[in-house]
C-alpha cells in the first residue's frame, strides 16, 4: 500500500489519517499514462502478426535499420501529418511547404529523442541556456541536465496566449551581452560538424495541450516566438505529444473537429516571412506515439527541415545502432495505411478523453470551484491532452493538499511544486506553490468524479482547520 507522507506539517495526526485512508481504495489522478483499457491490443496483435508472418517485413524490422528510420513508416507519418495539419487558410502556403519523408525522423518517442537532439545540436558551454515555459513537462529538465546544461535552465512565464516573449526577449538579450562579455562565441565541445549546426539557445515548450497547464498557445504568439528564435539563433524544440487529442471544451457541441486547432511551430517555421531563414530552420517538432498508441511502444517521430532531419538521423547512436524501436515501427507502420489508428484516435480515444475530460470538469464545478479553486485553462474553446491545471485557494499549498490527499483519501495528484524548471535561479522563477495537476487518462471512469470529491473534502478540512 502506498505510505502515507510522514512530513511534520503534513497532518495534525498521521494516524488519524491513515486510518481513514486504509477504509478507502486508492485513486491515481496524479500518473500520466493512458487507461489500459484505451490499448489498442487487438490491432497491435493483428499487426504483429502480420508483421512476424512476413518476411519482407520482419526480416527489415528484425535488423539493423536505416538511420533515419523505416522508410514505410516517415512515408506513412508524412501523409497521417499532412491530412491532420492541412489548414485550409494556410493551403497556399502548406503546397509549397509539403510534410515529406524526408523531412522526418523515426524516433524512440519524445524523451528519447530530446536526448539525441540536444546531442547533435547543442554544445554545453557555447549553447547558452535552456529557455522552459513554466509550468513545464517536470522530466524534460533532467534530460536538460544529463546533455550538461545543469544550473542553465530558465523558466519563461505563459499566459493565456501562451509564453511571455517579452521575459523570453529580455533574457535572451541578457544572456547574449553575458557571451559577449565572457568571450562565448564558438562551440568548445561539440564541434559544428556538415551534418549539424550548433544553436546559441534552446526553447523548450509543449504548445498545444501542455503538460501540466493544459494551454493551447495563439497563432500570434507563435509566429512571434519564431521571429525571437530566428534573431537569437535559438532551436525551438516543440513536444507536439498531445495535438491529436481534441475536443469542444463545451460538452454539448457536436462539431468535432478533425484537423489541428493551430499550426505547429515548425509550421510557422515553414511559412512566416517566406521560410525558414537557413537551411536548418529554427524549429522541430517532437511527435510521439505513446499518448496513441502506448508508450510502451517507444516509437516517435521528429520534423523539422530536410538537413535538420538529416543531421538528427547522424546522431551517433543512430549511426551505430540503426533509428530506435525499429521493430516497433514495423508494427505501428501496420495501422497507418490502413486507417486503424486514425479510426482508433477518432472513434476511440477522443470520445473516452472528451467524457473523462467532461466528468472530471463536473466534479471540479461541483466540489473545487465552490471552495475557491480556480481553472486557468477555463475558457479555451478547444481542450485536449491529459491533464488539467488548478490554482488553490490562497491558504492552501500544492505539497500539503497532495500529502493529506494522499494520507487522507489515498488519493494522487501532482502538486504545482513538480512543475517548476528545476535549478532555475533567475529572478523569473516560479514555484507553483499553489498549483496542482489532475490526470483524467489514467484512472478508472467510474473514480473520476469520486477523486475529486475526495480532493474537495480534504481542502475543505484543511481550510476550516485554520
Ligand atoms: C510534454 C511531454 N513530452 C514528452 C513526454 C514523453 O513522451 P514519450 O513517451 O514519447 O517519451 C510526455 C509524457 O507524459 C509529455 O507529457
């Protein structure tokens, strides 16, 4: 059974506590993973099977692949993108800017391959900071950390509208007169090599459906977050793990749509003020299969420019081992063509998302709202992803409310406090003292709505014992 927090401000009397929680069966609103109920296993077997009776197919799938990844698989994903990221308005500019093979990666899914990218295209003392929207995705920063930028990593505010470009234009300025004082002006480790360019900064963000807060960032603020990356030669490195689960936030439009809400930032990227300003580009996109398919599964794409693409694919631990989750890919390339997948995100997913989606927001209405939490993600017209954002009440705080739910109710969640950019010194950061994260994907349908109920009774106990 999960130990209730022995922490001394935790709770006037543990035992008390876990007593009551001992009468209770646990709920996980705090892990981030899909239900497993919402495991596409038949269609992974059929796949499987396919691909294990196919010698033409196993035989690739089995060996050493290509660096860039299985070829039927980029093919597959390019025309899967082109259809979803097709926007009408934008036709003009998308013909001439065409998702193609050649412009992806397979990958091992996002954190794998935000490794290899930092691998091939930063240098830890010439690449000057890792410029984070806060709150953010709290497992990127130690990937940050691993690629040697510990003690560089800087929070960046959003709003509504997505990151504060003008704390991000500051801070970027401030970091360029700093290189130009110490004398920071080529790479000492990583050496630019043909197949690779070293950026000054790095941008990391989840535009669309962010983990934890759930925004969905503007047009506007994107095109403007592409100029600033453009003029710093900055690498924005877009996880676009979540844009394919959308729905109307009100729970009785019926008009769903089934193209992306925004374009990506390698989008823009590809269309503002006539393209990418070199041959690089100043943005990726880090796709993923696991919010899918299945996480287990390690398969995932990235997108940026022909020679950025290129340049990914010569990471050396491609170049020695082939792109990762080659047999994966095999199995995944099977529910492409075929319209599988994309019957399974439309007729499956997005329905079990939007009711989970819907209940939680029911709960949250019924039982937070009143006591004075309050949805900074409230009235975005679209909502998707897994996860909703929440700021407390001013007397509570995230840490205590997730150690008494727990001791308490034997209830997950994620206090605002995980979501800050570790190591971040600067005067801009944020510690989300009094923020918490819900998952809807994970738990049972049936417990939603009873996990936040639970939620509410233990703030409201806490409110009153002040
Ligand atoms: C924003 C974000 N990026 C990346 C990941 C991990 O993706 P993958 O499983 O493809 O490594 C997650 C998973 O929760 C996420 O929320």
């Amino acid at each position: 059974m999960s130990q209730a927090p022995s922490g001394a401000n935790s709770c006037t009397s543990n035992d008390t506590h876990i007593n009551q929680a001992q009468t209770k069966y646990p709920i996980d609103l705090f892990r981030g993973w899909p239900n497993p109920a919402l495991l596409p296993v038949d269609a992974l077997a059929k796949s499987a099977a396919t691909v294990l009776s196919s010698p033409s197919i196993y035989e690739s799938g089995l060996q050493y692949g290509p660096d860039e990844g299985y070829g039927p698989l980029r093919e597959h994903i390019a025309s899967w993108l082109g259809s979803f990221y097709r926007d009408e308005l934008e036709s003009e500019k998308r013909r001439r800017n065409p998702i193609t093979a050649e412009r992806l990666c397979v990958t091992g899914g996002a954190s794998q391959n935000l490794a290899c990218v930092l691998q091939v295209f930063t240098d830890s003392a010439y690449t000057r900071n890792i410029w984070m929207v806060a709150p953010t995705y709290y497992l990127a920063c130690r990937i940050f950390h691993d690629a040697g930028f510990m003690g560089r990593l800087r929070g960046v505010p959003e709003d509504e509208e997505g990151i504060d470009l003008d704390v991000l234009e500051r801070g970027l300025q401030e970091a360029e007169d700093k290189a130009a004082s110490e004398g920071n002006t080529k790479p000492v480790y990583t050496l630019p090599r043909p197949w690779s360019k070293i950026y000054k900064h790095v941008i990391y963000l989840t535009p669309t459906f962010a983990n934890p807060s759930m925004k969905v960032a503007s047009l506007r603020r994107r095109e403007g977050l592409v100029q600033l990356a453009r003029r710093f030669d900055a690498l924005i490195i877009s996880d676009d793990v979540y844009d394919f689960l959308q729905w109307p936030s009100d729970p009785n439009a019926t008009d769903i749509k089934d193209t992306a809400c925004v374009p990506r930032l390698v989008d823009v990227d590809g269309y503002l003020d006539g393209g990418p300003i070199d041959e690089w580009g100043n943005a990726m996109s880090n796709g993923s299969f696991s919010k899918l398919i299945g996480p287990g599964m390690r398969v995932g794409w990235a997108e940026g420019t022909e020679k950025f693409a290129y340049g990914l694919s010569q990471a050396g631990s491609s170049r020695s081992g082939g792109a990762p989750s080659q047999l994966s890919s095999t199995f995944v390339d099977q529910l492409l063509p075929s319209g599988i997948l994309q019957r399974h995100i439309k007729q499956e997913l997005i329905p079990a998302y939007r009711a989970r989606y819907n209940r939680i927001i029911s709960a949250i209405n019924d039982h937070l709202l009143p006591l004075g939490f309050k949805l900074p993600a409230g009235n975005q017209p679209i909502s998707g992803g897994y996860f909703i954002w929440l700021d407390l009440p001013l007397s509570l705080t995230g840490d205590l409310l997730a150690q008494r739910a727990l001791a308490d109710e034997m209830l997950m969640i994620g206090s605002g406090t995980m979501f800050q950019v570790q190591d971040d010194c600067s005067e801009n950061h944020q510690r989300f003292e009094r923020s918490i994260r819900l998952c809807f994907a994970y738990e049972r349908f049936e417990v939603l709505y009873e996990g936040v109920e639970r939620l509410g009774n233990v703030a409201r106990r806490m409110l009153t014992e002040r």
